[in-house]
C-alpha cells in the first residue's frame, strides 16, 4: 500500500452540447440539464459546427436533436446573460449572439439531410429555433411548447414568427401576444410539429433510426412510432380567437375579446392579460407576425426578426426591465414605457420595423 496520498480527482465536466454518432445517426443533445439547457453563444456554435462536420459526410444519413434531463428540450436563450451584456454595455456580444443563433435556425431550416428534432419537455423561444424548423419535429405527452417573449417586453425571434404566421387562422397572433403554452396536441394542430411519440419511445426510435436495415426514409419510420394524441384544446377555442385576433391592432383585439358575445371561456381573461404586458412588445410583435406571413422563407423572417429584436436591445427599455421583474429581482412588478396601450403612438411598431441593425444579419 502506498504512503503518499493521492490528490482526489477533478470532476469530469461534460461538454454543452454532446455530439457523437450511432450508426448512420449524428446525434446532438443539449446537455444544460440544471439551466433547462438554456442557449448560450458556445452551445450554438457547437450545434452549428456540428451540422457543418456532418453535411457533406456521407457516412450520416439523419441528424437527431434532443435535450440532457427529463425537465425539457431547451427553455430558451439565456435570457440572464443577455441582460448582463445589455446593462453592461457590451452590445457587441448581444449583436453576435443574435447572429450567431439565427445563423443557426437557417442552417436547421435549409439541412440538405433530414433533422429529427425531439421536443420532449419545456421547449420555448430559442428551444422552437432548434426544434421549429426541422424536417421532422416530434412532440410528446410531456412536450410544453412556447414563444413567451412578450412577458419579459421583447418580441419572438428564431424564426418563430414564419412558424407563427403559417398557423391555423389568428392562432399565431394569439399565441404570440399571449405567450401561450401549447401541449403536444396543441403543437401538432398549430403547425410547431409533425409526430406525437409517447416519451417512453423515444429511445426505441432513436435507434430505429439509427440502425434502420432498408431504406426506408427517417419519416416512414417515426410514423411506426407515432400516436393518436388526445384532442387539442387550441382548436376547439379556433372560433373566438380567429374573432378577436383578426383585428388590426392590439387595443382592438382587447376590445372585441371583451365584446364577444357568449362570453367563451378565457376570452376575459386573455383581454385582462394583454393588458398587463409591455404595450410595445405587444405592438411590435402583431407587426412581426403579420409581416412575417407574406414572406417566402425562413431566412427572409430572421432578418425581420433581428431589426426589431436589436431595436429593443438598443433602443428601448423594456426589455432590460422585463427580465428584471422576471429573473432578476423577481418581483413580478415591471415598469413598462410606456405603461399602457393606450399611451401609445398610433404606429408604435415603426421604428423597430424600419431600424437598421449596425451590423447585417447576413455577412
């Protein structure tokens, strides 16, 4: 036995992002468990690097995206260490954070091979960006899918408006403005996915996938998998939502939420919710949809995106205090400039339309 003590081993720390291959399989797994696995500047690159190794390999045939833990897929960006760079002045490092990501959703989006995206869990802003634009997006019964922006008073990006604007009818206004939370059956019916697969299945697919011995196509075979999930209850609220959403400005849609005859179940309380958010995330973000529906691609909406989105880190307060009351001080009580719909000018939504980043989206 030896007398000289033996130092205790560093801990092994795991990479951000997994990336391995299994068979014909390159698998990437955000791996963040404890933040929800959360976007940061590295883990994009790394997904994005990724990608980038295995386009032209052909020894890779599909790419499999999911999350480490059992809370989610990815809660977002890191919503924290965006307002640490903005009250920080570093806009540099915000301005190639945005880029970086929405360099990535376009990637994602444009993949010559079949991306298989599993969006198990909380999937939300940064979260759509990697699962939303997929070849296939698989949901579970566990699956939480949103774009919450608008409750921290910033504006839904990572090509979630071209998602938003393709859905049923005002659904996309609707679940843009109000942040609202979709289930699986709800992801399915609003366009944000393409197979329900019960949870305990995913690995059984994983390696389906992998090890496939005929050529059938990665879509054939999540079919084998897939489920009949249970109604979604966003299509049987389509009616009311498609009356009020389909006006032409936000204080209009409160407006008719309240006016709606038959009084449906969540009208009043979505007019009392528009009306606690930040009015100019509210107003620029209609105007994101929409514009976003007339246009042809992916890409064309990122760089919608990314006008308004550096406005706000620029230009405007209420993103700063959105996180604030929310993730920082947390005391739910944020002071929005203006405070009221009412207070706003009759085009709020101008100037983060029309704003020139200083820096291009596309170099």
């Amino acid at each position: 036995m030896s007398t000289v003590e033996e130092a205790p081993s560093a801990a092994v720390v795991e990479p951000e992002v997994l990336v391995r291959t299994d068979g014909a399989l390159g698998r990437i797994t955000l791996n963040r468990p404890r933040a929800l696995n959360a976007l940061n500047v590295g883990m994009i690159r790394a997904v994005h690097a990724a990608l980038d190794a295995w386009r032209d390999d052909s020894d890779i045939e599909i790419v499999f995206i999911d999350g480490a833990g059992e809370r989610g897929l990815c809660a977002g960006g890191d919503v924290r260490e965006l307002h640490a760079q903005i009250t920080a002045g570093r806009s540099a490092d915000t301005v190639e954070f945005f880029r970086e990501e929405y360099a990535m959703n376009a990637a994602i989006a444009e993949y010559p091979k079949p991306i298989v995206a599993v969006a198990d869990g909380i999937t939300m802003g940064g979260g759509i960006g990697v699962a939303g634009h997929a070849a296939i997006r698989v949901v579970t019964e566990r699956s939480q899918l949103a774009m919450p922006e608008v409750r921290i008073g910033f504006t839904p990006d990572v090509g979630g408006t071209w998602l938003l604007a393709r859905a049923p009818g005002r659904l996309g206004e609707y679940l843009a403005l109000t942040a609202g939370t979709m289930d699986g059956s709800d992801a399915l019916y609003a366009g944000f996915a393409d197979f329900f697969v019960p949870s305990e299945r995913i690995d059984a697919l994983r390696d389906a996938l992998a090890h496939r011995a005929d050529p059938t196509g990665p879509s054939e075979i999540v079919m084998l998998f897939d489920e009949t999930p249970d109604p979604s209850a966003l299509a049987a609220q389509q009616g009311w939502i498609d009356e009020a959403f389909s006006a032409d400005t936000v204080p209009e849609i409160v407006a008719r939420l309240r006016a709606l005859p038959g009084e449906p179940d969540g009208a009043a309380a979505t007019a009392d919710l528009l009306e606690s958010l930040a009015p100019t995330a509210l107003v620029v973000t209609l105007d994101a949809v929409r514009e976003a529906r007339a246009m042809a691609s992916v890409r064309d909406a990122l760089a919608g995106e990314y006008r308004r989105v550096l406005w706000f880190v620029h230009h405007h307060p209420d993103l700063v205090e959105g996180i604030r009351a929310q993730l920082v001080d947390k005391d739910r009580n944020p002071r929005w400039d203006p405070q009221t719909l009412a207070d706003l000018d009759p085009d709020a939504a101008a100037e983060a339309r029309d704003y020139v980043p200083p820096v291009p989206l596309w170099s």
